[in-house]
C-alpha cells in the first residue's frame, strides 16, 4: 500500500528538533554560508557548476563581456543537433567562439554532444552536495546524484554565467519514504508516473527521496524520477547518497573524498511525508494531456492503437533504457502501420549501445535509431506527429502538442511499456514480452 503521512507538527517548522533540516536545505544553507534556512526564505547562494545548451546561443544571444570562473561553465549541444536550420547553425557558431574565448574547457559539441542531463551525467558535472544551473526545465535530472538542481530561465543563468551567484526562495519538502523492493519490470518511469497520478501536482514545493526500498532502485531510475519531477511542478528532486550512487560517481570522476553529500537531519521538518511500497506497483501509463492525477495502471488503461512509439529523452534514452527495448524487440517485428523511433540520450550511449548490439537488434525489428539529440521530444525535428495520431512515448512531457500537431494524443509510458507497444499496435503491458 501507498499512502500519506501527514504528520502534524513537521509541517510546523518549530516542532521537536528546531535545527532539523531536509537535503536541500543543507544544501541552499551550505551554499549561502548560513547555519540554516527555513522554508519561505530567500537565501543567495554560490552556483558550483553552470551548464549553458545550444538554444541560447540560437535566441537573442548577446555575448558577456567577462564570465565568474570558466572551470564552473559547460556547454552542451544538445536540442538541435545537428543543425537542423539555419538559425540553429548560427547558434552553434556563436557557442564554439564563446566556448574558444573564454577558455570553456568542458564544450560539448557535435560529436561529443548528447542531451545535457546526460552529459552531465557521463561527466560528473553534478556532485553531491552542490548546486547546478541550467535554462532547460528538467535539470532536476541532476538531483539523483543529491544535488540541487532546478531549471532556469535564460536571463538568470546569464546573470549567475556572470557573477557565480544566484537566489532561491526555500520551498517547502515532500518526502517519499520508499519501502519494498522494485518488481524487475516496474521502472522508474512507472514509479514516477504512479506517484503523479495518485497524488498530483506538488506546485512550490521540494521532492526529497529515500527509504529502505531505494536500495532496488538503479541509478537510471533515480534520474527518470528526479527528471520527470518538473512534470509535477516541483522544484528540487532530490536523492541521497548510497553505496550504489557512490559507486556510479566513482566511475565519472567524482570520488567520495572530492564531495560532500547532504542528508537529511532526523529531525527534519517535511510539509508531508509519503509512503510507496515499491512491491507493490506495475507498470503505469498516463493519458494524454498531463501526468498529474491522470495515469493509472496499464491493466486499467483502455486498449489504444498506436501510430508511433517513441524510446528516448533525458528521462529514458540511457543505456539501461535501450537494453531493455532491445531485449523485448529482439527477434520480432514492429507491428504493421507503427514507427518505433529510439534516440540515445548521448553520443556515449549510442557507442555504447552500438557495441553491445542494442541498436542492431532495435533496428533489425523496424526500429528508426536517430542521432543524439533532444529533437522528437520537444516536437522540434525528427519525428513530429499530424493530427489525429497518437503516440506512446517515454519521454518528458505528453501535454497537448508537445511533439508535434496539437491534435495528436500522447501517452507516456516506460521504455519497456513502448517497446512492448510498438509490437503489439497497441498500448499493452510489457510483463508478458518479458517473461518470455
């Protein structure tokens, strides 16, 4: 069972233990050089790491005259790659003579260029205990790695490109005390999908996870759910560090000794605290339109023919997510009348997702694999969708017109749940495929 633990006194910030505070509030606190900080109050602080993407060099881009630190900057080609017009290519022009200019060591272009919640991923760029900036709205990716990440818009990540500082009002925190142990195929996507759908919107406030069922989530699924947190309008999504996320930053250049994690006190002050007992979950589809309060089961979803499926994004292009839609495709055939498109999240994952034989069993199925690149996600280029189509997808975001004709529907679902689809015509639970 799944439920809800308001607990009266922690949503009044003097209850039992005053000096309590949540991860990300040891974060904002340590960042602004304060003991602590309280919800509702609005604290400067030092950004650690800045990630500029390609779109804004491509819109209204005016040059600074000076940066705070270099070593604090990366930039990330990402949206529209390769270009896919003219005013993209002149952004990726304005991106490399900046990145040349100021001595941007850590430049991401064509070739070395992903989705940038993946880059920075790969690279380490987002360490426990620290603070990441970035204009695209799913930053909060990085918070699976126990840092305080949240989007921002282009002017602000100017500014902070500028002086390394930036100010956030503290909002208040949900916690999500995971219990169980994940069934193999329930994914991060469904554990995502089943928390908005039952309880919503979490509009102004934090979302801090943990519990003794984390240990069965992997890393990929701790940044599904931390990356689909702007699909429910909170700010931060925040993870701890464990023995399995330590390990992770280890192999990307981030040691235990060269960070300083954030847990939270036990005597933190939650404006709720919210059991999910991950035993306890099946896979989730959401309909068209939002994901809050609007996904169910896929048992309890209506069978809905399928026109294209579509297996990527910062959400659910990583490697795992590939290995998963090849081992269900494999050796069987995309239903007639359904275009399967995969992307990569990264130009390393296609590597190494080419390597591994991944790409060759989605392709030989029927699958399109495309570039890295965040284009079908956003409806921007590669595999937009007419009106009256409906897709699956395993993306961000299904609100209307996101991928393409505002009269398409879009349902979201797990890579597993699209692969399984894509096969079937329909939307369909992906247990049966991969049981066998």
């Amino acid at each position: 069972m799944s439920g809800t633990t308001n607990i009266e006194n922690r949503h009044e910030r003097r209850g039992a233990h005053p000096m309590g505070m949540t991860m990300i509030e040891k974060i904002l606190a340590r960042k602004a050089g304060l003991e602590r900080v309280r919800p509702g109050d609005t604290v400067v602080c030092d950004v650690d790491m800045t990630v500029m993407i390609d779109l804004q060099f491509a819109t209204g881009w005016v040059r600074p005259l000076r940066i705070n630190d270099p070593d604090k900057v990366a930039v990330v080609m990402d949206h529209a790659v390769p270009a896919p017009s003219v005013h993209d290519a002149l952004g990726g022009t304005h991106a490399r003579a900046f990145a040349r200019d100021f001595g941007i060591e850590k430049f991401y272009d064509v070739g070395r260029h992903g989705i940038c919640h993946e880059v920075i991923a790969e690279n380490g760029l987002a360490r426990p205990g620290e603070i990441l900036a970035c204009t695209d709205s799913h930053t909060c990716a990085a918070g699976a790695y126990n840092t305080a990440a949240r989007g921002l818009g282009p002017a602000e990540v100017y500014a902070i490109l500028c002086t390394g500082q930036t100010w956030y009002q503290t909002a208040p925190t949900i916690r999500y005390e995971l219990t169980g142990t994940k069934p193999a195929a329930v994914f991060g996507k469904d554990v995502f999908l089943h928390i908005a759908g039952t309880y919503g919107d979490a509009t102004n406030h934090n979302l801090e996870y943990g519990g003794p069922g984390l240990a069965s989530v992997p890393m990929n699924d701790r940044r599904t759910i931390a990356t689909q947190g702007a699909e429910i309008s909170a700010d931060f999504s925040t993870f701890p560090i464990d023995d399995l996320a330590r390990e992770f930053l280890a192999g990307r250049g981030a040691p235990p000794e060269s960070y300083t994690a954030a847990d939270p006190d036990p005597g933190a002050a939650y404006a709720a605290v919210r059991t999910v007992d991950l035993s306890s979950l099946e896979p989730y589809v959401a309909r068209p339109g939002t994901v809050s309060n609007n996904a169910l089961p896929v048992s309890a979803i209506e069978r809905r023919k399928v026109d294209q499926c579509f297996i990527g994004s910062c959400a659910n292009g990583q490697l795992e997510d590939l290995r998963i839609a090849a081992k269900i495709v494999r050796g069987r055939q995309v239903a007639p009348g359904v275009r399967l498109l995969v992307t990569p999240a990264s130009q390393q994952v296609y590597r190494e997702a080419l390597r591994a034989g991944y790409l060759q069993d989605l392709a030989d199925a029927g699958a399109v694999v495309t570039n890295s690149t965040c284009g079908a996600c956003f409806g921007y280029h590669m595999g937009l969708l007419a009106p009256g189509e409906v897709c699956l997808t395993s993306s961000t975001r299904n609100f209307t017109g996101r991928m393409g004709s505002p009269e398409a529907e879009i349902y979201m679902a797990s890579p597993a749940t699209v692969a399984a689809s894509a096969l079937a015509g329909h939307v369909t639970d992906p247990r049966g495929v991969l049981a066998r």
